[in-house]
C-alpha cells in the first residue's frame, strides 16, 4: 500500500505466506509503479520480510527498508485496516468455488473496487487511484 495515496500496488495470492509470495507482491508494485531509488518498504517483523532472499530484492530494487518495533500494533495500521476491510466486504461472505475464483474476486475486489472507485476520507474523498493521477500531475517533468 502506498501510504499517500493508499492505494494497492503489489499483492499477490496464495494459501500461505511465503517468501516467494511476498517477493511476487513486491515485483508487481516495482514493475507497475516504477518508483525512485530510496523508496522505503515497511513491513513488520515477519520472517518473510526479514529473510536474507527478500532483502536482496529490496536492495536489488533500490529500496530501503523498514521494519516495525516489535509487539507495536501501531507500526502497519493502514494495511491491516485495508486486511480487515477486505474480509469484511469481500471474503467471510462468499464461498468460493476454488482458488481461482478466489484469486479473480480478490482481484477485481482491490483493482476495479477498492483503488478506482472506494473513497477514502483521510485522502479527501477521493479513490486511491484519483489521488495518484492528482499526484503525478503535480509532478515536475525535467
């Protein structure tokens, strides 16, 4: 999650939290959002996060990164918010059929809902994808 914009840049599936999976969700928000070298990644201190394989992709990627103090629920609000949020509007309500109708409706929840059409108040009411857009136009072009 871009905490500016709060929007979701990189996710990616799976039945369990692995390095790779995360690795995957990292990929996919550096190769959509190109971001400048120095962005800072947070996350907490799972061991995914702070495995010797996921560092050597923040570094790979120019990224610094940042971790949580541990035991402090305060540190990843906005993602577990947006991890609360997208259980209670999409997943403990439906039975899906498998994973891959599962993976699609996780999708088409966070890509066509969540960043192109949920407000947010904390970001003036605007979606995630309209603060963006509003963000790189303020961008100067050299």
């Amino acid at each position: 999650m871009d905490l500016y914009t709060k929007k979701i840049v990189g996710f990616s599936f799976d039945r369990n939290m692995t390095t790779a999976l995360i690795t995957q969700a990292l990929q996919n928000a550096y190769h959509t959002q190109h971001p400048a070298k120095g962005l800072i990644f947070h996350s907490d201190l799972g061991s995914q996060y702070t495995s010797e394989s996921f560092h050597e992709n923040i570094e790979h990627y120019g990224m610094i990164q940042s971790f949580s103090y541990k035991g402090s629920s305060y540190d990843n609000t906005c993602i577990e918010s947006f991890h609360a949020m997208l259980k209670k509007e999409k997943v403990n309500h439906v039975q899906y059929i498998g994973e891959k109708s599962a993976q699609m409706a996780l999708f088409q929840y966070i890509e066509a809902w969540y960043n192109r059409k949920r407000i947010h108040g904390s970001i003036d009411y605007k979606t995630p994808q309209e603060m963006e857009e509003q963000c790189a136009a303020s961008w100067i072009k050299i």
